[in-house]
C-alpha cells in the first residue's frame, strides 16, 4: 500500500502544510482503492492533488478536533453541488457524533442533510473491519477527547497511525511489528505538557521501541516547535529508521 501525506501540521495549518490528512491507496479489483486519515483544516484543496474528489472510498477520522476532520464541510458541499450530479453516500468512520459535529459546524439546524451525503459508522475498537484491500483496526487513545488510533494491514504489512494522544500503552500494543508507524510529536521533551493530550518525540520513540516497529514517521508537529528537535528526541529513544512527515512525501509500505 502507498501513503500519501496530504497535511501533517499539528493543531493548525502551517505555512508549508494542511492539518492532518493521510491518503491511504492499494490496488483492488482492477482499480484504486482510496481511503483517507483525517481531514483537518486545507486538507481537501491538498488533498485534490492525489485523488479525484469523486474517486475517494471512505474516510476515517480518529477523533473531532477541528485539525482532523473540519474539512469535511468542504467536502459536503462537493458532493452534493458538483456540476455533474451529487455522489453516493460515503462510508465515514468516526466517533460517536461525528454526524452532528460536521450538521453544526456546517450550521445546519439537524443531521439529515449531512446524513444523506456522508454514511457514518461508529467505531468499535478491537473489532477489525474490512474496507476494499485493506483490514483496519482502531483501538481508543489517551486525549481529552474520544479520540482512536488506527492500524491499516494488505497482503502481510502494517500501517499504524496514532492520531492524537498522550502516552498510551494501547498505542503501543497496536503499534506492535508495525512496517510503518505514524506517530504525533506534538509537545517536546522538558516541557511542562498537559498530561494525557499529546505525545513528544521522545515518547513517539518509546512507542515505536516498545511495538519493535520497522519505521517511525513523526506528524503532527505544530509549526511553533522545531521539528528537528523532535526528531533528535526521537532518534535517541528508537535506533531504527525515523523520519519526519513532508507534504506530498509518498510512502511505500
């Protein structure tokens, strides 16, 4: 499978990067099958580089911060008012009240018409769902808000993406043999960090130790910090291959 970073800024768009946003593809059934991580703020003018709007097969939030899945919006009105006819439902995979989060941040007074343009589900952490080529597990995180992490499998490897959260050892364990783990790096090491929000390089390292993972690919780096920082905080907790998240870097996994 590919991954495409579509935006990797943390809590905001930086001036290089969208918030938070993954495109995950694989070839199925003689065709691309297209799944997308988060949707934060300016993901979907990115994300419009790498996929036709209309070709994307499911979206996956891990939590309701607005850096993760706003743009959803956005992409309510392409489906519904694109020249060529609205678009079937989409699968959305997200906590519970996603549905309403994107009725009132598009100020609509109920979900009905959101509902008629995205099919929200729920997630049931633990309890793999199959989506096209790919097998994908969410487990719950430590962050102020419901909020999941999540491991993609094809044919034999392992994409884990931890979304937001704070020091947890349930991101470890989903994290375990992972081909290639992306993890947040939002605070950093000598701080004093809010308990239980965010991790540091430091601890994006931990996890990746911990889950004997083969890559570790730092995200969510706000543009206040310096990136490089976290990943000299992250390189001294985990001796395999550690990079840090680029726009429009693709990823073979």
């Amino acid at each position: 499978m590919r991954l495409t970073v579509v935006g990797c800024s943390g809590s905001y768009p930086g001036p290089d990067s969208p918030a938070s946003c993954y495109l995950v593809q694989a070839d199925h059934r003689g065709r691309t099958y297209s799944l997308v991580m988060d949707l934060g703020n300016g993901a979907l003018g990115a994300l419009q580089r790498y996929v036709d709007l209309a070709e994307v097969d499911a979206v996956a939030l891990s939590h309701l911060h607005v850096d993760h899945c706003i743009d959803l919006t956005s992409y309510y009105v392409v489906r519904t008012y694109r020249p060529e006819g609205p678009l079937p439902a989409l699968p959305v995979y997200a906590p519970a009240g996603a549905s309403a989060r994107v009725a009132a941040a598009s100020g609509f007074s109920d979900c009905s018409g959101v509902d008629k343009v995205f099919d929200f589900h729920e997630w049931e952490p633990e309890h793999p769902l199959r989506l096209g080529p790919f097998t994908v597990t969410s487990t719950r995180v430590s962050h102020p808000v419901d909020a999941y992490a999540m491991r993609i499998e094809q044919d034999g490897r392992a994409l884990v993406y931890s979304g937001d959260s704070g020091p947890s050892s349930a991101l470890a364990a989903l994290a375990r043999n992972a081909d290639l783990f992306v993890c947040e790096a939002a605070f950093l090491e000598g701080e004093d960090n809010p308990p239980d929000m965010h991790l540091t390089g430091g601890d994006a390292g931990r996890h990746a130790a911990r889950g004997d993972v083969r890559r570790l690919l730092l995200t969510h780096i706000p543009p206040w910090h310096d990136a490089n920082q976290a990943l000299g905080e992250a390189r001294s907790e985990f001796s395999g291959p550690v990079e840090l998240a680029r726009p429009g870097a693709v990823h073979t996994v």
